[in-house]
C-alpha cells in the first residue's frame, strides 16, 4: 500500500486499521478513538457539501485546540476544501480582512469567539456557520452537534490529489496587509514524515497540544504527525503552566512541541512541585532559542531531551532540527531534513561559504504553492525554485544551521510572528500620532517584547495608557506593545527609513543602566 500524501488519506489509512486506537484524551479525562475521529469529521464534510461549498472553496475556522479543530481540518481534506485558520487573538477587523481577502464558504466558529466576528458582507455571504458548544446559537449560526446529527458523512473526493491545497495560515506581512499562505496536502504530509523520521518518534508516544493547533508550529506536530504516527494526543485548549505540567503527570506525556517562553514556565521548580513528569523524553522546540541552563535542567533533573528546530509555514513548515542523542552544536538548529536543500546567498545573488552570514534559502517539495492573490510576492519569495526566508544565518562546517537575525524586521512574541509594520498602521490611527515606529526588545521568557516609538504632533497631548488602551481594542494580544516611548524625532538613514537597529540599541542601553542601578543599590 502506498503512504498517504494527502491529510483525509492519514486519518482515513488510521481510522480503518487501528479504528480503536486512542487518537485524543479529552480535558474531562474521556478518550476519542481514531475511528471516532474520523466518523465526526466525514458527517462535517457531508454538512459542508449539502450546504453547497465546492471543491477548493475556502472554510475558515475560529476554533481554540479541541476535537472539533482535529475534524475541521479531516472534514476540509475529506472534501477536498481549503481549511482557513484564524488565530484565536484575532480581533474583529483582523478577522474581516482575512474574510475579505479569501472570501471563505463557510466558518466553524468556537461560541466563545462569535464576538470577534465582524458582522460584513463577507459574512452574510457564507453558505454555512457553524458555532461550537452552543445548543442555541444566534441567528444564522447552526449548533455544531445538531450538524453533525443532521448530515450523512461524505465519502473522499474521488480526484483529490497531494498536489490539492489543504489549509491557509494568514501571516500579517512587512506590509502590515494579510497574506494567506497556502500549503499543499503533500507538503504537509511529506515534511510530517521527515519530521518524526529525524525525531523517532512512534505510535507509542503521546503528545499535548501546549500550541496552538490554528499555528503551523502546532498544526504540524499536534494534528498531523499525531496521525502518521497514530500516537495519540492530550488535548489541552491552551496554555497555562500548570494545567500543562498537571496533565503530563496525569497522561504519562512523552512528546511536546512548544516554543521557549512556555518551557521556561512550564519547568520551573515552583510549577512543577511535587508532580512526576518523567515520562518525558522528548521536547522539540521552535521560534527561538532555548537556555542552556534550561536544557541542562531538563536532561540532568527530568531525563527529558530537548532538540531546537527551525522553519517557517512556507516550507509546511519545519526546515532543520537536531538529532536526537547527538552533541548538536550550541546555538544551532540542527541539519535540514532529509530532502530540503538549504542555501546562503549573499546581496549580490552568489552562494556564500561554511560560516559566512547571509539569507537562508531552502529548495524543497514541501514549499508553499504561493501567496494567495498575491502572485507578485510569490515570485519575490519563491525564486528559481528556491524560498527565500529573509532570515539571516549561516551553516556550520557539519551542515547544522545558525539563526542570525531576521532581515525583515519580524518580531517573535511569544512564539508568534508580529510584523512591525502591522502595529504600526494601527497606533498610526491614533489622532495625536505623527510618526511611529515598532521594534522587538530580547526578553528571557518572550523572546521579544514589543517597543513602539511614538511622535506625538505638535500640540497634541498624548499618553502612553491611551496608545496601549487603542492597541487593546484593535491588535490581538500578542502583537500588543508592552511599552510606549515618546520621541521628539525618529532616527533615519540617508534615504529616510528609520534605524530600527538604533532603536533597539537605545533599549538595549537603557536596560543596561537600569540593571546596573538597580545592582548599587
């Protein structure tokens, strides 16, 4: 038989082999089988097709980590649609510009996140709304389970293929405008099997969802390498410590996939107290560096391995991660995977040599088709077969990769990407603005902490509560700037744009100064 290249072919391979095998452990304790899952998400898929919604018509999802996330994304395969993830922080006007740009069929929506949905024509033209845990849901939305009860399960679309788009991840972009990064079936699938191929992992491992599945991060360990494996999952809606820690103990957790600033608050000795978390063998970690001291810990008190990854949703999204049980170089990401070519390229278009800094780029077959109407940027980033990152880094003399820095200015928040120029447009709104500018801060348990440099106009009054008050009411909470500084000019290069660096700089040293003062003391 050959393997499965599209995600409905995984769960339906799973759900007719190992039809009572665990596939998640629910919060209330309950078990779901693979057969269970996939039964759920077929009766989706016949809801989806009765409601009039075509192949390749896009279905956006609204949905927390839960079972109904695990068969919106079988149910879009099994009807070979395109699943639209939308970050649960999304506010309502993010949210209406991804509506506006992919114009989506239908929505399942978590009751809890209808308020974060824009009443548009974007809206009203959906064939089908779906609202979870809800028995009554307002007019125009239909009761999951009612759905569900109501629809005949639809058999696989006959002539889907691995080269289909499966799912659409919006990324906000330097522009501060949505892009819709589409993902193929078998891009996706293919780098799930390289992925737990370099990592050995097995159907006996059993992973947690301390990500966000609605993440390309947590989409990709969380939801499809749990099915390749036919491991099974603990469903956890999202993150906090020590609910993470407790439930660990609790299913004998062998497997995470998390990014720094959840590992360094899930292992801290005072969350952990007495509880036994040493079924963990293994963490793969993502969107950042993780501390020494903090591996060391976790090898030394725990016996649990940590690895450090890296990729990015347009390769579907992991590039390069350490081997397991080697002396993987301090600082470094690991090899690409087997199947991904990896480059660096200078500004003047020719290939670099071992240890020269430049921008990474990866030929593979797990790239993104594109852009989603956007062919120009497409072209930019997918060059003569190669994807180009924008980030900065170098390969060591043992083929390991080194991240740099980020030529494009991105900011990583808490495992997030933020694009300064997003935040920007939004504190731009603000009446008293002249001029902004956003720039990432390093922090310990964040990664990076968000600054935006304000110049306020000339005779207008304004305070740092009212810019961080606006940014409440129109950014989701990770894009949200944690500290608000007010300039009389922003420093600029010749030609005018601004030195980002230079203010990253004064930051740098003010924290310093203060650091130093609070030590005299």
């Amino acid at each position: 038989m050959t393997a499965p290249d599209r995600i409905d072919a995984v769960f339906a391979q799973a759900a007719r082999e190992t039809p009572d095998h665990t596939h998640l452990v629910l919060p209330d304790g309950r078990n779901v089988s693979y057969g269970q899952s996939y039964a759920r998400a077929a009766r989706l898929a016949g809801a989806f097709r009765a409601a009039g919604i075509i192949e390749g018509d896009r279905v956006a999802c609204f949905l927390r980590n839960s079972p109904e996330i695990v068969e919106f994304f079988i149910a879009c395969g099994i009807a070979n649609l395109v699943g639209v993830a939308i970050n649960g922080m999304s506010m309502a006007r993010e949210v209406e510009r991804i509506f506006n740009d992919c114009s989506p069929a239908g929505i399942v929506a978590e009751h809890q996140f209808l308020e974060q949905i824009p009443t548009c024509a974007a809206l009203d033209a959906m064939h089908l709304r779906i609202a979870t845990d809800m028995e009554n849901p307002p007019g125009g939305w239909h009761a999951y389970e009612a759905v569900l009860a109501g629809s005949d399960p639809a058999d696989r679309a006959a002539n889907a293929t691995g080269a289909d788009p499966a799912m659409m991840i919006y990324s906000s972009g330097t522009t501060g405008a949505p892009k819709g990064i589409l993902l193929s079936h078998g891009a996706l699938v293919e780098d799930a099997r390289m992925t737990t191929g370099v990592l050995q992992m097995s159907a006996q491992d059993r992973f947690m969802t301390v990500l966000p599945m609605f993440s390309s991060f947590g989409f990709a360990f969380d939801f499809l390498q749990v099915g390749l494996l036919r491991a099974s999952v603990v469903i956890l809606e999202q993150f906090e410590e020590r609910k993470a820690v407790e439930l660990i103990a609790r299913h004998r957790v062998t497997f995470l996939a998390a990014v720094p600033t959840m590992l360094a608050r899930m292992f801290d000795t005072t969350t952990i107290g007495d509880l036994d978390i040493s079924s963990m063998r293994l963490i793969d970690v993502g969107g950042g560096p993780v501390s020494p001291r903090l591996k060391l810990m976790l090898a030394d008190d725990f016996g649990t391995e940590v690895v450090e990854s890296y990729g990015l949703t347009e390769i579907s999204p992991v590039a390069s991660v350490q081997i397991p049980g080697r002396d993987n170089p301090l600082g470094s990401c690991g090899p690409v995977l087997p199947g991904i070519e990896c480059r660096v390229v200078g500004f003047d278009g020719k290939v670099v040599g071992q240890n020269e800094p430049d921008e990474l780029q990866f030929r593979s077959p797990t790239v993104m088709l594109g852009y989603w109407n956007q062919p120009e940027l497409t072209a930019q980033t997918l060059k003569d077969g190669w994807l180009r990152t924008g980030d900065l880094g170098q390969i060591d003399e043992q083929g390991h990769i080194h991240i740099l820095d980020r030529t494009k200015d991105m900011i990583v928040s808490n495992g997030f990407n933020v694009y300064p120029k997003e935040v920007e447009n939004v504190i731009a709104e603000i009446s008293g603005v002249q001029s902004v500018a956003v720039v990432g801060v390093n922090d310990e348990i964040a990664g990076e902490q968000i600054c935006a440099f304000v110049i306020v106009k000339s005779g207008e009054n304004l305070s740092e509560d009212t810019v961080l008050r606006y940014c409440a009411e129109n950014l989701s909470h990770y894009k949200r700037p944690k500290e608000i500084r007010f300039l009389a000019e922003l420093p600029l290069t010749g030609s005018g744009k601004i030195r980002r660096v230079q203010l990253r700089e004064m930051l740098g040293a003010d924290r310093e100064n203060s650091d130093k003062t609070k030590a005299t003391k």
